[in-house]
C-alpha cells in the first residue's frame, strides 16, 4: 500500500518556468490537499479539493493552478516560477471532507527557484 | 483571521524526562478537532494524537498524552520518558471553518542523551 505518493522529491527551476507536482492516492480517499512549508511559518494550505471535479482555494493559492480529474491524482500546476515559492511542498489526503479526517502526507518535495 | 499559535520555537529534553509543548489557538467554531503532528529530519508528516472538542477526555496515545483546556482554548502535547527518536519538529493544527486544517508554526524538540 504505496499511500501518497508524490514526485519529483527535488526540483530545481529557473524564474518564469513552469512544472507540475505530481500526487497520488491509493487509498480512496475523496479529501486531497497542498500545503507549503517554509521555515518559521508552519504549513499553509495552497489548495483542497473535497471530491473529483471540485477544487477550491486555500490560505496562498496565488501563482498555483489545481484540478482534479480522478479520485487519485490532484496535480498542483506552478506556472511561471517565483523565487517566492521556493518551498517544501507536501501533498496530503483524508478520508473524510470533515472534522475527524486525519490527513495522511506524502514524503514531500523540496522545490528551488533560482 | 483563525490560528494556531505555538510561542516556544525551540525546546530540549533530557532522555527519559519528560516534556510538555504547548499550544494555544483561536477559533469561532463550537466543534472541532485538535492534532499535533510529528515531522522527523526525514521530512515525512506523522499523527501523534488527536482530540475532538467535545469530548471532556484527554487523549493519551502510549507515552503521548495531551492537556486540553477548550475555554483557555490550549492544547499542550506531554511526552513522557522522552527517547531519542522523539526529537522532531512539532505541529499543533486545529480544524476550522470549512473543515480546513490550519497549522502553528512548529517547534523543535531535541532530545539530549
């Protein structure tokens, strides 16, 4: 059971690149989420979907794009790279679109705009 | 806005001491859920424990147990007899308003031999 699976686990771009963050779900879970960390500031949520086809804006959605075409996957679209956002971005999912869902995180993937 | 405040950016053990991180937090909401989560040098997020709002009860999950105090709106994470491969980072979060999780900004525990 592979859980959260994310990639690349590294990434280096140039200022104006894009790229794509990968994540997958082998649990079934309908909540799927991106947060980014940074030091000193925790983890903030960039964007949520609480179903396939439904995605909705977090606490710093701006420069990300997301959508959701399967239960499975939920791909974080950077779109022209920032040194801002620079970070260490983690994609979680949960069960349940409610209060009790404990977030299962994948590994991480540390991304650096140059 | 609703946050999570943990105020100790740092905090160190002795082994098999004991420790307790605190956590304060802001909400409007009458029910919620409350986590800490561990995050190791391997980066990968882990639940430590969880308590619902509701329940008068602290939860206790083996050597980790919580202080819940809902009208001070505190949640302090106790650590008893404090091991090596419990230096972390840690994170308090709090459900909210559309049932997003909202984190603190984390604290370092070591843990010295």
């Amino acid at each position: 059971n592979a859980g959260v699976t994310q990639t690349p686990k590294f990434q280096v771009l140039k200022t104006g690149q894009s790229m794509t963050l990968q994540c997958a779900q082998d649990m079934n879970h309908e909540y799927m989420s991106w947060y980014r960390q940074d030091p000193g500031m925790g983890l903030r949520l960039i964007h949520y979907s609480v179903g396939a086809g439904i995605t909705d804006q977090g606490e710093v959605p701006n420069g990300y794009n997301v959508s959701r075409s399967t239960t499975e996957d939920f791909p974080l679209r950077l779109l022209s790279a920032a040194p801002s956002q620079t970070s260490v971005y983690f994609c979680a999912s949960s069960y349940s679109w409610g209060q009790d869902g404990e977030l299962f995180f994948g590994e991480g993937s540390r991304l650096t705009v140059l | 806005a609703q946050t999570v405040t943990q105020s100790q950016p740092e905090m160190s053990v002795q082994e098999a001491e004991t420790v307790t991180l605190s956590c304060t937090y802001d909400t409007s909401e009458s029910d919620y859920y409350l986590f800490w989560y561990k995050q190791p040098p391997s980066r990968q997020m882990i639940l430590v424990i969880r308590q619902e709002a509701y329940k008068q009860q602290n939860a206790t999950e083996n050597r980790f147990s919580v202080n819940f105090q809902k009208a001070a709106k505190s949640f302090s994470l106790k650590i008893s007899d404090s091991q090596l491969g419990d230096a972390a980072m840690y994170f308090c979060a709090r459900t909210g308003a559309n049932s997003k999780l909202t984190f603190g900004k984390g604290i370092t525990l070591s843990v010295r031999p």
